[in-house]
C-alpha cells in the first residue's frame, strides 16, 4: 500500500448485517450490534493509516420501510452507540458528524446526535460521517431549497449557480468528494447513496458481510484503489 497516495475520503455501504445473522441463525439486532463493532473497529484502523474522511451509510431513508421491530431496534442501537462511541472517538481525536434528514427522528436521538458532534467537533483526526436518515435524492432536493431560499433573499444571482454551490449546500460540504466506495455482501448497486460526491470514485463491491470485514480487507482495497488509472474523463 503506497502511503503517498492514499484515497482521501472512503465512502462505505455496510450491506450484510441481516444475513451474516441469518446465516448463523442468530437475531437480526446481533448482526447490527456485529456491524457496529466492525464499524468502530476500520474507522479506528483507518485513523491510525492516514485517511482523513470516512462516510458510512447507517440508516437511509428507505429503511423505514423494515419491519417495526427492526427499526426501533435500529434507533435504540444507534442511540446508544452514539452516546457511548463520543467518548471513545474523542479519546482517539476521530471528528464525528451525524448527516442527512433529522426529520422524524426522536428527540433523543437529536440530542445524542448533537453531543457526539459537539463533544468531537475540534478533533483533528479523521472526520466520520455517519449518514443517518439519509438519502441521496433528500439531500439534493435540500440543497436546491437552500439555494432557492438564497436567491429569494437576494445572497446569490440565478447565474452564479453551479457545481460548486451545489457541493456547498450538501451534507458534505467542506470536505472532498469520496475517491472509493467500497459496499459489501455483494450487491452491486448505488442505493441512493451520495450520488452526486461518488460521480468520479472507485467503486469496489466485496462478497463478504459487513460483520466480517477486517482492516486487512482494507488494506486490499485501498490497493486494488490505487493500482487503477484514475483519468477523470481524460483519454
């Protein structure tokens, strides 16, 4: 792996969670609890080698859709994560923010939210973005309302508009697009997932489930990242 040309910002789809459980006949909630283990285990590994952003996809805003049970049993687990992890991730100088749609989250978990961003917001590690109620197309349209509204009052002309105010009105602002995404079980697909920061990156998809994933098959795909011609475009 070449330190010097590390992929700046890692986006991940964390699929697998479901069916690692299932496979061994255990509940559903065991394999979320595993993929929140895993989860803490590669942002720390990825902390200690020098990458500076990492955004995960926790929540979308399609998995409301998942049955009742799992769902609250998903709320309860995030909740107690954040408010355990802030702790940790401070000890270890991570930045942790919580993005996407806080709509129709409790009140409780906008204030663990809150906390953990607040308790980590001048750490200088790596920044973890936990995409959290999250939504490809919701952000977007968030982005255009934000704009629009800075028309209306006049901040911005209609002709100072492009890719750049857009990046500027999205969760991510301030931070570079991903350079890889890696998604895992082996589903080969986007899922609403940061489409407009991934319209460039390296995508790589792993048959393994997120719970089995280790910082060695880290280390594999940030290889296969940087042994691929990146051209932008370019012939």
């Amino acid at each position: 792996m070449e330190q010097e040309n590390l992929p700046k910002h890692i986006a991940i789809i964390m699929d697998g969670n479901r069916r690692w459980a299932k496979d061994k006949g255990l509940p559903v909630s065991l394999g979320h609890k595993e993929g929140a283990k895993t989860l803490e285990k590669i942002v720390r590994y990825a902390n200690k080698i020098g990458i500076k952003h990492i955004t995960v996809y926790a929540f979308s805003t399609e998995n409301w859709k998942r049955t009742e049970e799992e769902v609250s049993t998903l709320m309860k687990l995030f909740q107690s994560y954040l408010d355990d992890y802030s702790k940790r991730a401070d000890s270890e100088n991570i930045k942790v923010k919580i993005i996407g749609n806080r709509n129709g989250l409790s009140e409780k978990m906008k204030n663990s939210i809150e906390k953990c961003m607040e308790r980590t917001k001048n750490n200088t590690g790596i920044t973890f973005n936990i995409a959290l109620n999250y939504g490809g197309r919701d952000e977007i349209i968030s982005a255009v309302k934000n704009i629009t509204e800075k028309v209306k009052n006049k901040e911005i002309e209609i002709e100072d508009i492009n890719e750049q105010t857009i990046t500027n009105n999205l969760y991510t602002k301030g931070q570079p697009d991903p350079d890889l995404l890696i998604r895992t079980s082996g589903e080969i697909r986007l899922s609403n997932f940061l489409p407009w920061q991934l319209v460039y990156a390296e995508f790589l998809f792993i048959e393994k489930n997120w719970p089995d994933f280790n910082e060695k098959d880290l280390d594999e795909a940030i290889e296969k990242y940087q042994n691929r011609n990146r051209k932008f475009g370019a012939k």
